[in-house]
C-alpha cells in the first residue's frame, strides 16, 4: 500500500473553482482560467508515494508545488481528485478528523522553521506532542532523543533567538521526528539556509532516513537538491506533473524539452551511478575453465579479456589474452588469472570512477555486496555517459544467459560461471 497516494488531485482558487474544473475537461488552459478570474494551482496530480521513499516534487516558482503539499496536508482542501494517507482517504474529512491525522500520521517542516520563539528548543521540540496530551516526562525524553538525532544534544534549554538559522532549521526537523509520524512533509525546508549549511542539512536528512526509513514527501527548486535527495523525483510545471522517475532517469530520459532543458545544466557525473551505465560482459568463463577454451571464445568474440567468475558468480580475476595464449602453448591446464581488477558497488558516483579508470587496464567491475557479477564499466561508456545521454543504455540482466557466448565444451560461458 503506498503511504501517499494522489488521484487526479486538482487545486483551483478563485469564486467557481468547479467551474474551472469542467474548463479544464474540455481543453482549456491556465490562461482561459485565468481571463475567468481563476487559478489553476495543481492540475490533475497523480502519483504515489513508497513506505521509507523520498519522494521529491521539482518545479520553478508558480508550478504548484507548495500547493501541492498543502493539499496533501489539508491545510488546502483539492477542488477535485483525492489524497490518501496509509491508505485513508482524507479529502473529505472533518477538521478533528484531519487534525487526528496530523498528530499521528504526517508532521511538517517548513520553509522559514516556524519556531516558537516564546519556547525553549526543547519545547519546541515536544510541542507536538504536549497538543497530543503526551505527559511532560515522555515528551521530553522523546523530544531530547530527537535533538540528539539532529545534533542538537544539550540545546533543549536554549531560546530559538540563541540559535544560527540551521540550527533552527534542525529544531524544526526534530519536531517532526520527536510527533513519531512516519511520513514528513518538507516544504523548501533548506531553501533559507546559505549553500554550505544546506548541504550539511541534505547530508543530515539522508543520514536520519537511512537509519529511520520515514516516508518524506520533499519540495524544492533546486534541480541539485532533487537530484541529490530523491528517490524519485516528480517534475512540475504549471500546475501538471510532466514526469515522475529517478534521478538517472529524468537525466537519460527526458518526458520532453522543458524537461531535457532543465537537466541540461546538471553535473552528470554525481549523478550518475555505476549500475547506470554498466554493461553485460562481452563474455565470462568459469574458473575450472581450461586455457584452450577461454582462447576460442577469446578468438570468437575478439576480446583481450575475459572475466572470471566462480560458482556462484562472484568474480575471481580477468585472464589475458597473451597469458592464455601462453599457457596453451605450454599446455598448461589452469587458467592463469590476474586479481588486479578494479571492483565497484552499483551506487558508486560516476565522479568517484574516473581515477580508477584511468589507472586500470580491464574495464571496472561492478559487483554487488556478495562480489557478485553485476556489469562490467569499459572506458568508453564512462565518457560517453557524460556526453551523450542517450549512450545510456538500459542495462540488460546479468542473469539472463540466452545470447551469451557459448565456450568450447557447448556450455555457455555464464553457465560454466554459475550465473543459473
């Protein structure tokens, strides 16, 4: 079940919003609205949000994000459509309703902190849970705890005024994880800070969700910030979703040219990742592999190379061609393996790649937490990845085998590797 879902969610302001709803059925745009004294904030929205996902809604000023996740809130009610929480709808529900699920289900950081400057920070912390009745002694352990998480341990006493603008920004994100909700709405929440505490906070926010897996819808205009953060990003323009997908898949596959021209800009390397460009092996043997057969699919496929692999398709080293055509001549019944490959995890950045490329002969190997086989990186498609963003193929399976080479005893070479 997601643990956010939006329907054909549509926000309209103005005196006949229905109106303006049965305008946009049939073809008008925002400007039509507009001529009738209307404004279309948010245009028939539909996505979902993944228990544990950062879900990052991008857009330049005006395109409705901030509505969006008003709408989301119920701090704004949609003129049409729906939006549902754990998979309770609360379009329709009455204020104690949707007050009850503010409490328990969805906590808010904002933009400009929304601190209350009268409180200390540790009663700003546990201010969500002194509305929910929480006695005094729970809700400051609980709101300590969080201050902690944030690196604010030992401010609880301090007034808001004592505090830089991150630290502030810090309370307010300790508030939202003090309430115990599993799903944080973030609204521009770093957009006010200068660029370096900013990026301390980003760091600060992946650090917190790898350890507490919450549901966080983002909002930001900055591409950088989306791409950096998000697990998936949904781009918007005037009022509409134009595409929802990942950070390498809004890069590689643009919806259309506003979105291409957006991303157009945007450093491909650290976004990038391994398992973005990696490819299928051209061919792999087995360990137990002997030297005549590694030379004919060597001959066969016009490689230098071949990876091998164990049994269980963990990768063991990278023979040569010079030292298999030596080792057949001196009929020699082992392959002669070299362990000097570089190995890769998929997330690693595409920035974090090049020094090893430069500096190793064999392709680098990505493989994952096993050290198993997962794609090989040649110098060739890394640079290209930078230049061409439609070089970035869709990565084949590792385990599908049917095109694979086959060696010289009539097995295929991923089979004689362990890959089924």
């Amino acid at each position: 079940m997601p643990a956010i879902e939006a329907n054909g969610l549509t926000k309209i302001f103005g005196r006949r919003p229905q109106r303006g709803v049965r305008m946009l059925k049939e073809g008008a745009d925002r400007e039509k609205l507009r001529r009738e004294g209307l404004t279309a904030a948010v245009i028939d929205a539909t996505f979902e949000v993944a228990p544990g996902e950062i879900f990052v809604v991008m857009g330049l000023s005006g395109s409705g994000k901030s509505t969006l996740i008003r709408t989301v809130n119920g701090l704004l009610e949609p003129t049409a459509g729906s939006i549902s929480i754990d998979g309770q709808d609360v379009t329709h529900l009455s204020t104690a309703q949707l007050r009850e699920v503010r409490r328990t289900k969805v906590s808010m950081v904002f933009q400009h902190f929304a601190l209350l400057p009268h409180r200390t920070v540790g009663e700003n912390a546990a201010y969500a849970l002194a509305l929910r009745g929480v006695s005094k002694a729970d809700r400051e352990q609980r709101a300590d705890e969080a201050l902690g998480m944030v690196g604010l341990k030992g401010w609880g006493g301090s007034m808001p005024s004592e505090l830089s603008g991150g630290m502030r920004q810090r309370v307010g994100l300790a508030r939202a994880l003090a309430a115990g909700t599993d799903v944080l709405l973030m609204d521009e929440a770093f957009s006010a800070l200068d660029p370096l505490i900013r990026k301390e906070m980003q760091d600060q926010l992946l650090e917190l969700q790898a350890e507490l897996g919450k549901t966080i819808l983002f909002i930001t205009h900055d591409l950088n910030e989306a791409m950096r953060l998000g697990d998936r990003i949904a781009m918007m323009r005037d009022g509409r979703i134009v595409q929802v997908g990942t950070a390498e898949q809004i890069l590689n596959e643009p919806a259309n040219d506003y979105v291409a021209q957006f991303v157009a800009d945007v450093d491909r390397s650290r976004v990038l990742t391994a398992s973005a460009v990696m490819e299928r092996p051209v061919a792999v043997v087995g360990a137990e592999t002997g030297p005549k057969a590694a030379h004919k699919l060597m001959r066969e496929n016009q490689v230098p190379a071949l990876l091998v692999t164990g049994r269980n398709r963990t990768v063991e080293g990278v023979v040569w061609e010079e030292a298999v055509a030596d080792a057949v001549k001196r009929g020699v019944d082992r392959l002669p393996v070299s362990t000097e490959i570089v190995r890769v995890t998929p997330d690693t950045p595409l920035v974090e790649l090049f020094a090893d490329a430069a500096s190793s002969r064999a392709p680098l190997v990505v493989v994952d937490e096993q050290g198993r086989l997962q794609g090989v990186i040649p110098r060739v498609t890394l640079l290209s990845a930078l230049s061409v963003p439609d070089a970035v193929e869709e990565v084949p399976d590792p385990n599908a085998v049917e095109d694979a080479p086959v060696a010289a005893d009539g097995q295929s070479a991923l089979d004689q590797a362990g890959a089924v």
